[in-house]
C-alpha cells in the first residue's frame, strides 16, 4: 500500500500562495495607520502567511484563529520566533470578536494543501478516506455520508447545481441516491468519486480538472457553511478595522470571489484599492498548481466610517 500523507503538524509546512503577490500589493499601499497593531489572521492554517507579515511588519502583532487542531500546532511552531507577537486562538472567525481594532484582516479562504492531502479528512477524490470533509472533525458538524444519506434526490442535486456549479448535477445526484439505496453506504472519497465520473461522458474523465472537483467542493462548502461564514465576515470585517485599516480576502471559487467583490464594491464602510483581483505570477502557477484559481482582492477601511 502507498504511503499515506501525514497528518502532523510538520505536514502544514507549505508555501503560502499568492505570498509575493500579497506582499508588493501591501507595499504599493504603505501606510502607518494599517503598519502598527494588530494582524489578525482569520484562517491560519499552518501560520505562513503570518510569518511573512511578521517578518515584514515588526509593528504588527498577532491573532490568529483555526479550528483545525493540526494547524494551530503547525502554526505555533512556524511562529515561535515570534512568540511574544502571536496569540492563537481555537475557533472559526464567524464566532470571533476581536477585543481591540485590526490594523490588517487577512482570511485566505482556501483549503490548505495539507487538509487536502490527508486521506482520513476526506477531502480529496485523490487519496481514498471516509466521507468526512468537516474542517473541523472535533466539532460534531454533520459529516459528508451522513449529508449525502439525509438529502432527497433533488435537494441532493440543487445542491451540487448552487454550490459546485455542476452543470450534471441531477444525473450526478440520481447515481448517488441509486448506489445509496443498492449498497447503503460508500466505502470512501474514491468510491464517491468513481462514480461521479462514470457521470461524466468517457472523453470528458480525462480533463485537466477531476469530474468529482465539484461535486466534491458543493459537498464541502455544505457541511462547513463555508458561503454563510464568509458573508458574515464579510458584514462584520468593517467594523473591527481601525481607520486606514485593510481587509485582504483570498478566494478560490467564483462563488466566493463574487460575494467579495460585491461586498468590497457596496459597503460604504471600505474603498476598494485593488480594482481588479490579483493572481498569482506564471512562476508561483507553475511551482504550486494550486495558485492557479486563487484571487487577492484588498479593501481599506474608510476614515470617515
């Protein structure tokens, strides 16, 4: 048998993306107001994108906020030269309130590579594990089978339709209810995903992307709430930002990165300061795949608001 990715805390040890990119925008907008107080990091994961800010801005301290267990003790490790800066905090940013105004918020809303490579997570169609896919596995959300097994049919589908954008959505969903009903249960994400291609017509399972990607991704965004957290933040970021304040949001869908441009667009609370959202470079596309989807949009907190 294949050895399986670790799941350690040494297995968070990854790039962050679009770090050059976040970086040079920071730097275009330099501004004392924003360069003195508190980071906070909405979604920490293994601390990269923190250490980098540290390292640039020694004015800056540090929450951070995961609740992922594996990446909090990731991230405590990454961030021990900066130990007297940082404070790690176990909880998903729709439930946090910070105690003082940000500085800078940055929430880098994708899954991490690591979560991703894990097998028993269950996020991935490419390393077979159990229907899971809660980011927060401690938390006693309801788990991918348990989430396939309650829906009807159609609810089922409108479901991948709305949150994967897939457009085999009814035929996906009526074989999922079928093998359901034959077999009870799916023996993992490869079984699951197996049978989402053979949804697929013979030429179109040997695309660049994976046919499960967005049943797979409507699945997760489901069982985390990931669109109803985003928009909270979304509502509540302004507030918490000290004047001259920025908000930095990365996403990594069109379902995401539309609720933020409308957001960073409509509040009268946040000018806008990056008009069109950043990518990655070529190179960083090359090095991490990945980077490929992910989108850097930067809001600044009004001084009149």
């Amino acid at each position: 048998m294949p050895d399986q990715p670790s799941t350690s805390a040494h297995a968070f040890s990854h790039v962050p993306v679009l770090a050059d990119v976040l970086l040079q925008a920071l730097q275009e907008h330099a501004d004392p107001r924003w360069q003195q107080g508190l980071l906070l990091d909405a979604t920490l994961g293994g601390g990269g994108h923190s250490r980098l800010l540290l390292e640039h801005y020694p004015g800056l301290h540090l929450i951070g906020l995961d609740q992922d267990s594996t990446a909090r003790a990731a991230a405590a490790e990454h961030l021990l030269p900066f130990a007297e800066r940082v404070r790690i905090v176990a909880t998903n940013f729709a439930t946090y309130r910070p105690e003082e105004p940000v500085a800078l918020l940055l929430a880098d809303l994708g899954v991490s590579s690591p979560q991703l490579d894990v097998a028993e997570r269950g996020f991935s169609f490419r390393h077979d594990g159990p229907l899971d896919m809660r980011m927060n596995p401690e938390g006693g959300a309801e788990t991918a089978a348990e989430l396939i097994a309650r829906l009807e049919e159609s609810d089922l589908a409108d479901l991948i339709y709305a949150y994967g954008e897939e457009r085999l959505s009814r035929r996906i969903a009526r074989r999922i209810k079928a093998d359901l009903a034959a077999q009870g249960a799916y023996a993992g994400t490869a079984a699951l995903a197996y049978a989402i291609a053979g949804c697929y017509p013979p030429k179109a399972r040997r695309g660049r992307i994976h046919p499960a990607t967005r049943t797979f991704q409507a699945l997760r965004i489901a069982i985390n709430d990931e669109l109803g957290v985003l928009d909270q933040l979304l509502s509540a970021a302004p507030d918490w930002l000290q004047p001259g304040g920025l908000l930095a949001i990365i996403s990594f869908h069109s379902l995401e990165d539309r609720r933020v441009k409308t957001a960073f667009l409509q509040d009268q609370r946040l000018e806008r300061i990056t008009r069109r959202p950043l990518v990655a470079s070529e190179q960083e596309q090359e090095r991490n795949p990945r980077s490929r989807s992910a989108k850097l949009r930067i809001a600044r907190r009004r001084s009149e608001s």
